[in-house]
C-alpha cells in the first residue's frame, strides 16, 4: 500500500534542479535575443515637450529606438483598468510609453533595443527629454489636501471612496460608555523579489505565432491581456513561465508596459527580444504598497467588549490604479480580524500621488487593517487596565458561531463570511508557546539586570483561496508516468511537490512518478492565477478533482480488462488491483494503452490497443460516444467564496535604554490554514513571511523627497533584512479544516506577514511605555517619541473616555 | 556575444572587444568582450552558466556570488577581464548533477533552505568557502555567516539549520535532520 503523501513533510521536487545551476529563469533563457532598455522619467510631475534620439540610432549595436509616436493602434492606448468596481470612480491607468504627461519617477518614456544591454543603455544616455516640470503630490497629506492634483480630471486625487457599514454605528457608539480615538500610520514598503520582472518574446515569423516567456504571476491574464493589445488571435500567443525568483504580489499585475512592448518589437523586428528589469528599475517603475494614514474610532463597555467601531483611513494607490482597490477593499474588511466588532462602519479613500502605484505585496492591505485592530486592543486593554490577551479572548467569534458572516462584501465581491476557525484554542496555544503568564517575572528579571523587555501579540483572519477557479489536468502516459498541469504560476511555493503529492495520493501512483506543470498556456489555458494565498486551495483541489476523474476511468477499463466490477478494485504504487486478489492486476501504464484505441503499434506495450488485438464488442464504437480517448482527466474547482485560515503571533524585544535600538530576543506563531499538504512548506512560507514582516516593522520604506524622487532605490539604502536581522521563529500548528473544499485546505502564503508590524508595535510599547501609533519604526525614531515623552508632548492621541 | 569583433571594428561607438580567458569550474572557457563586461554577465550570456544570478548588481544581495580562487566574491563587482588571474567556481562547479548533490547542496535540500531558488547559487557558494574555514560552526556562527547575503523567501531560518546539516554531511556524518 502507498504511502499517504499528503500530510508528510516531502522534500521538495524542484530543488535539485534549482541547486545545481540548472534553474531556468527568464534572463536565462534567450541568448542571442535583443535586449531593450528605457529611458524612464527623472520626474515625478511633468510634461513631455520634445523627445531627442539624437544620435542613439547610429550606436553600433542599436537596433530601434522607440517613443509613443511609433507605436500602433492598442499599444498607444492606456494600460487595462484590471479590476474595476463601481466605487472606482476615477480610474486612470499609464501608456506603455508616456506621451504627454509622466507622473512617477521612473515612467518609462523611450524604448531601445540593441544587441546587449550594455549597448541598449548607451543609448539611453544619448537621447534628451525636454520636460516642463510640475508640481508633485507626494505622501497622503498633500493628495488629500489636494492643492495639487495628480491627473487635472480627477478632483480631489480622489481614484475611489467606499463606505461600509454593518449595524447602527452612530447609536452604538453614543450609547458606548467608553470611547478612545487613534491616529495610525503604515509606511510604504515593496515586494522586492531578488529575481526583478523580465520578459523575453519569440516572434515566429513564419507561423505568425507569439511565444512569451515572462517572470509573472499570471501567464493566462498576460496571454490574453498581450493578445488583446496586439491585436492577436489568443490561438496564436502562448506564455511560459519559466523559474520565477520570487513575486510576493508585484508580479501579478499585468500588462506591465515592458510586456507588452517587448512582445511588439519582437513581432516589428522579427527577432527574439528580452528585457531583465534592473534593481533600481524594479524601485522606480514596478510597484510598491502599504502607505495609509488611519482613524480608529472605538466604543467599548466596562469588560472590554467592542460595542462601535467606526474606521476611516486614507490609502496612497500612487499614480495608477490599474489593479483597482483590492488593496484597501481587503484592509477594510479584513481589519476585523478574530473580532465581533458590534457596529463597524468604515470607510476609506483611494487617493493618487506622483510615486510608484500601488497594487497588492504579501498580505495586500491586511497588514494595515491588522495594525489598526491590534492597536486598538491594546489601547483598550491600557484603558481598562486588563490583560490584552484577556480582552482579544471576550471579542472573539467563538468556534460554534462558524460559520459566522461579517455582514461585510469581500474583495471577491462575495460576503465575507468566516467558514472555520478556533480562535480560543489559537490563543491558548500562543500563550503557551510565548510563556504568556511567566512574562512579567521575565521583565522584573531583565529589569534587574537593566535591560527593557516587552511582549507583543497579534492576531488575524486572512481570507485566502479567492476564485474564480482553478483547472487541473491530469494525464497518464503509457510508461506510468503521470502529467499534471494547473495554469497558476509558481515563485517558490514548491508547487512541484505539494501538487504532486495530492494527485499521487488521489490517483494511487508513487510521487516519482508525478510530474507537475505550472503556469503554462499549452498545458492548461484556463487558470487565474497565483495571489491571495490561493494556490494550494485552488490548483490543489483542482488537481484533486482532475485526478478523481482520472482514477474513475482508470477502474472502469481496468474493470473491463480483468472483467470484474469497478468497486473491488484499488489503485496502490501505479497498479490497479482487484482488493484481496492481487495477483490479478494490470498497472495504469497498461489501462492508459487500453485508453486509446490504436490503429498503429508504436511500441510493443502499444500493441494491446490495436484493433486486431483481443476481443470487443462489435457494436460498439472503439471510442464510447460519452468518451475520449487516453487516460486522462480535467477538471476545475470553483469556490462559492473564500476560506479563511487566522493565526496569532507573539513576540519578546529588547530596546536599548541608550541608543533606542529594538532587538527581537522571541518570534512565536500559532497557524491555522486548515489542512497542511505539506507541513515542512507550510513552515517555510511563515518563516519568509515573518522575515518580510520584520522588515515592514523594523526596516522598510520607501523614502520619498518633497519632489518625488525615492531616495532609497537601491538595496544599499532600502533596508531588506538579513539573517542577522530576522529572529529564530517558534512555531505551533492547528488544523481546523475548512468545510469549503475537498481537501479541507486553507492558504498559507501571506499569513506570516500580516501582524508582524502589529506585534513589534505592541512589543515595543509594552517595554516602553510609549503609545506606538505609526510603523516602520526606527531607533532614531523610537528616541525621539522617548524624548517627546519625557518633555509630556506625547499625545496619545486617545480621547477621553 | 562573442564572435562579433569583426563586424563591430570600425563602426561608431563600436567596441574593443578583448580576448577574455577564464578558467572556470576547472575549464578553461574563452569569449571575446569588452573591457566593461561584468563577471556576473560574463558567466552567464558568454559562457551560459545561468547558475549564477543577479539581484542588484550592486553588489549587496550576494545572489551572484562566486568564489574566486576559493573566496567568495560578488560576480557584479568584478570585471571578467580582471578575473583571469584566477581560478573561478560557480554553482555549477559545486555540482551540476541534480542526481548527485554536493554536500552542501543536499543540506539546503534536506532542510528546505531554499523556496525560489534565485539567492540559493550565492549562499551555496558562500556556505561551501565558510565550511572550508570553519568546518563545525555553532548556530550563531552559521547565522552570521550567511548575513551578507539577501533571501526575500525563506528568512533564513532553514538557511542556518542547512549551514550546520551541510557540517554534518562534510565530516561524513549522515543522521537525517527534521526540517
């Protein structure tokens, strides 16, 4: 009998290729191709008066230079509004090249390809843009002040405003007998993959025929967004995704100008064309998220129970807003956390700025709606005087409320509704993990020794799996060997090995034997794509289901084969078995040759399917007319809303009584995604996760002058962390499976880093004493609230109960 | 890219292009290109070891990191034209063989160091000149010395575990670890 796979800490398929060099990564892919590279915009408000190629053309190696003049029809038209919505009022999108107006540093304005990069950019530096400069609008004070205006047809810089309310939120928090108002603030952060964006195009000329290989996070969105712009047959465009060296959310918006440019000038110059974004490229023209400014109003009663809670918060989508409000949808909604909030209404603004837009990074807006909640519980446990895990646990939804609908629309645009999920037992399990109750003897330890401890807690409700669907396919090759392909795409999640392990386990074959395909348009063109922890959910109960349809088929010809009835057959290790008899067996190889009905023999085990080969029934067609030939399945899973996995996280930090700077001694994650197919992987995405959380916390920001230009475009002054500054992270799992899906699975990608900036927050505050409302926080920062403390201008910004 | 000496010669802005020979991963491997080739492009476009990645080219992720004449060094940062001194290893010379892993190669496998892939040739070859230094460092020692190099994924926790399995496996030692 097989071994059960899923459940087991596999080691993963993908890494002997990736450990020996033999990874296969956009930029390494195409030797001899064309390389492009942009001339971008130093502005981050202008004009374009006149562009000069000068001499750039007359480089040796230069191929083409061009502007939004060359180009044709869709490509001189405006980027695809990716994600409209009704309350998306104002929706402005960039060109592919700008024409008249840029609105962020970096806007690509020139197009060169030459024969390298090193040529490309040579010309670059050639070519003059006359601008005349405007005035910028930079950081959420000055766009919703709106003395400037981003784009003059937008007032206010206003892209959207939404309003959601559940319950009386006025009588509520009239009648509350408490009241406390904060004011928060969330820096901007990126994902900042090591791997940037690329895109290579191989135009074939003599089939009119497009190939596009592309470091993204949708190859089905890119195919047919690409397809639309050159005006293509979707039948004459395929993209692969090859290796993708980490996305975290930037890669999934699509086209980016890059993809759709590259691909044209392939088709126009009628050779392979590349681009590999470079690092500062990836700061100034990719995408960045995060920056809100936040008020929290909340009405509570004597114990701590949240009666009113009343939310505005005014989120920065920089120049763009192709991908929509996702971003500040979900802070909106996944704000409440674990939490009933009596009477929610919150409301925010989508605001444009001259920066880098704004689409979703790991967590996409949870993080913020995270930090809002957390540091209310907090403030409401000072308040009352009470333990913060205390007034977290009487605010919960309790196990048998689930499944308990927030009466809120998801960023799904289905309700959001939470469909398992213990919260109580997660909370006891991160107490117990952190050493909860033995805390302030720590503290009173550490004081001795003049040292300034704090503990920190934070806890979430992600909303994982979105739809619309996912496909599988899976198919069984003659020798045994099974082909397995879903359309998402992969950027580390070892997709390879988790989906390989739940078709090896649903189809009865050894996991050698399985063979996983992402994110390519030949394989499976129907596929979403790899966002919103969505991948094991989605393509996993895809494949789940593909390989049911698969197995079915599988005993029914076996069935006839051994002539016995389908239900006292077993699949196990690639045989199918009559159960009790299994000397009486043919393997899948041999049922995928009795699959397909041959006129010619390729092989000899091919000879079984010829047609003078054994007996039939004359009457009927070699092919069922209900039937197809090989063996071989599809099928899609398509949820009917999302699952939502939660976790808590606690954390010990050391401040230094001098130089203000915070060290992280414990990290403690209690994790809930349901169904773990792979614990060993799940582990590793909440270890990665709260490294990028960290970050968020300690490190990270994108530093923007008055004039727009982000001074920390480089990973010399963005401050990524290394080893030296992620702490060790203690781990404990539940597994409440969610009712949703077969498999009973719950994402895992994004919860690691949702309330990291949450729980440094409350950590730091707890050792200091010092009300935290606005992170990243930096030692010169941490010093300076400490001086303003010490002179009593500290406002804690709470109102008076 | 190489080959192209004669149709460039003469033509404006046309490059000189040197006769760069590097003895990488024990061959000798030789390709014409100009002066301001990089190490890092070098390796990859002129002699195809993809295997050696770029993050920044600036010189701080560490992705690209090569060991020349056993110490490590950012690929980036080094002309290839001055590299030929000296005797190159890439991620390819580890073991190019996904079925026969290097030592350190089957730790990052067993202790799930790697999820992306993209930074993992840069610690591989840090990790393997460390191990030659320091063959049985303490956790901390492991932690610090994978701290110049840049991972987005994995927050280097399986990194360090992998730093001191890839020990383990050096002094011959076999003890399956819990990932």
């Amino acid at each position: 009998m097989s071994t059960r796979q899923v459940g087991e800490k596999v080691q993963r398929r993908e890494d002997p290729r990736l450990l020996t060099g033999n990874g296969r990564f956009v930029d390494d892919l195409g030797r001899g191709a064309l390389h492009a590279a942009f001339v971008r915009s130093p502005h981050a408000h202008a004009r374009i008066l006149d562009i000069d190629i000068g001499d750039a053309w007359e480089l040796e190696g230069v191929e083409a230079v061009y502007t939004w003049e060359d180009l044709p029809g869709r490509v001189a038209e405006p980027l695809p509004v990716l994600i409209p919505h009704p309350a998306l009022t104002h929706p402005r999108t960039g060109y592919c090249l700008a024409t008249q107006e840029v609105n962020h540093v970096g806007e690509a304005v020139v197009m060169v390809v030459a024969r390298d990069r090193y040529l490309a950019e040579d010309a670059c530096a050639r070519i003059r843009v006359d601008y005349e400069p405007l005035p910028p609008v930079v950081g959420i004070p000055a766009a919703r002040e709106a003395a400037r205006l981003v784009h003059d047809d937008v007032p206010g810089n206003v892209a959207a405003t939404l309003l959601q309310e559940v319950g009386d939120l006025e009588s509520a928090m009239a009648a509350a007998p408490h009241r406390l108002t904060l004011d928060l603030a969330v820096e901007r952060s990126a994902s900042t993959p090591l791997e940037g964006r690329g895109v290579l195009a191989r135009w074939d000329t003599d089939d009119g025929s497009l190939r596009l290989y592309s470091s993204t996070q949708t190859s089905t969105g890119l195919r047919a967004a690409v397809a639309a712009k050159l005006g293509l047959p979707l039948a004459k465009v395929e993209v692969v995704t090859p290796d993708v060296g980490g996305g975290f959310g930037v890669k999934i918006v699509h086209p980016w100008p890059e993809e759709v440019l590259v691909p044209w000038a392939a088709r126009v110059l009628g050779h392979d064309v590349k681009w590999t974004e470079d690092r500062r490229e990836h700061f100034v023209s990719a995408a960045h998220e995060r920056g809100q400014l936040q008020e929290v109003t909340v009405g509570f009663d004597d114990e701590g129970h949240l009666l009113a809670l009343d939310v505005r918060f005014w989120h920065d989508n920089g120049a763009y807003t192709p991908y929509g409000i996702i971003v500040p949808i979900i802070t909106a909604t996944q704000l409440l956390g674990p939490y009933k909030p009596g009477a929610y209404r919150v409301e925010f603004w989508s605001l444009y700025t001259n920066t880098v837009l704004v689409t979703p990074y790991r967590g996409a807006g949870r993080p913020q709606g995270c930090f809002a909640m957390e540091r209310t519980m907090d403030a409401i446990a000072a308040r009352l005087g009470l333990d913060r895990a205390e007034v977290r646990s009487r605010n919960f939804i309790q196990p048998e409320e689930m499944p308990y609908d927030q009466g809120l629309m998801f960023q799904d645009g289905r309700p959001l509704k939470y469909d398992s999920g213990d919260f109580p037992a997660s909370l006891a399990a991160l107490k117990a993990l952190v050493g909860w109750e033995d805390f302030e003897g720590y503290r009173a330890e550490a004081e001795r020794a003049g040292r300034r401890v704090g503990l920190g807690i934070g806890c979430y409700v992600e909303g994982t799996g979105v739809g619309p669907y996912e496909g599988g396919h899976v198919h069984v090759e003659t020798d045994g060997r099974v082909n397995v392909a879903t359309g998402l795409t992969t950027q580390g999640q070892g997709h390879q090995t988790v989906l390989a392990q739940v078709v090896a386990d649903e189809l009865g074959v050894r996991l050698e034997d399985v063979h996983v395909t992402t994110g390519d348009t030949r394989a499976m063109p129907y596929a979403v794509g790899t966002f919103a922890s969505r991948g094991a959910v989605m393509s996993g109960n895809a494949v789940a289901l593909a390989a049911r349809v698969v197995r079915a088929k599988a005993l029914r010809i076996a069935a006839d084969a051994l002539e016995v009835s389908p239900d006292d057959l077993e699949i196990a290790d690639g045989v199918v078995s009559v159960r009790g008899a299994p000397g009486t067996a043919v393997d899948l190889g041999t049922v995928a040759v009795l699959a397909n009905p041959l006129r010619y023999a390729f092989d000899t085990a091919a000879q079984a399917a010829t047609q003078f080969a054994g007996t039939f029934d004359p009457q009927r067609p070699p092919v069922a007319e209900d039937d197809e030939p090989g063996l071989e399945g599809r099928d899609f899973y398509s949820p009917t809303q999302a699952t939502f996995a939660n976790g808590m996280h606690a954390a010990v930090v050391e401040t230094d009584p001098v130089t203000a700077e915070v060290r992280i001694l414990r990290y403690c994650v209690v994790h809930d995604c349901g169904v773990m197919v792979n614990p060993m992987i799940v582990e590793g995405q909440v270890h990665g996760g709260v490294a990028q959380g960290v970050g968020g916390a300690l490190y990270e920001r994108m530093v923007y002058d008055e004039g727009g230009q982000l001074l920390n475009a480089s990973f010399m002054d963005f401050l990524m962390p290394y080893a030296s500054e992620v702490p060790h992270v203690e781990t404990d799992h539940l597994e409440t499976p969610s009712p949703l899906n077969p498999l009973g699975l719950k994402g895992a990608g994004e919860a690691g880093t949702i309330p990291v900036s949450a729980v440094i927050a409350s950590a730091i505050e707890d050792a200091e004493g010092i009300p935290i409302r606005s992170m990243p926080i930096s030692p010169p920062e941490l010093w300076a609230l400490r001086q303003q403390h010490a002179a009593g201008t500290v406002t804690a910004q709470e109102g008076p109960s | 890219m190489s080959g192209q000496a004669g149709s460039a010669a003469g033509a404006p802005g046309a490059e000189e292009l040197l006769e760069v020979t590097l003895r990488v991963n024990g061959v000798s491997r030789t390709a014409g290109v100009p002066a301001r080739r990089l190490l890092s492009d070098f390796l990859r476009h002129d002699l195809g070891l993809t295997g050696t990645h770029v993050g920044c080219e600036h010189g701080v992720c560490g992705a690209c990191t090569v060991l020349l004449d056993g110490e490590p060094a950012r690929a980036c940062l080094v002309f290839a034209v001055s590299a030929q001194p000296h005797e190159v290893t890439t991620v390819e010379g580890l073991g190019s063989d996904p079925g026969a892993l290097g030592p350190v190669q089957r730790a990052f496998l067993e202790c799930h160091a790697l999820q992306c892939g993209f930074c993992t040739p840069g610690f591989l070859t840090t990790v393997t000149a460390y191990l030659e230094d320091t063959p049985d460092p303490t956790e901390a020692e492991a932690r610090e010395a994978i701290s110049g190099n840049l991972c987005r994924c994995t927050g280097y926790q399986n990194i360090v575990s992998a730093v001191l399995r890839a020990a383990e496996l050096r002094r011959g030692a076999t003890p399956e670890p819990t990932p």
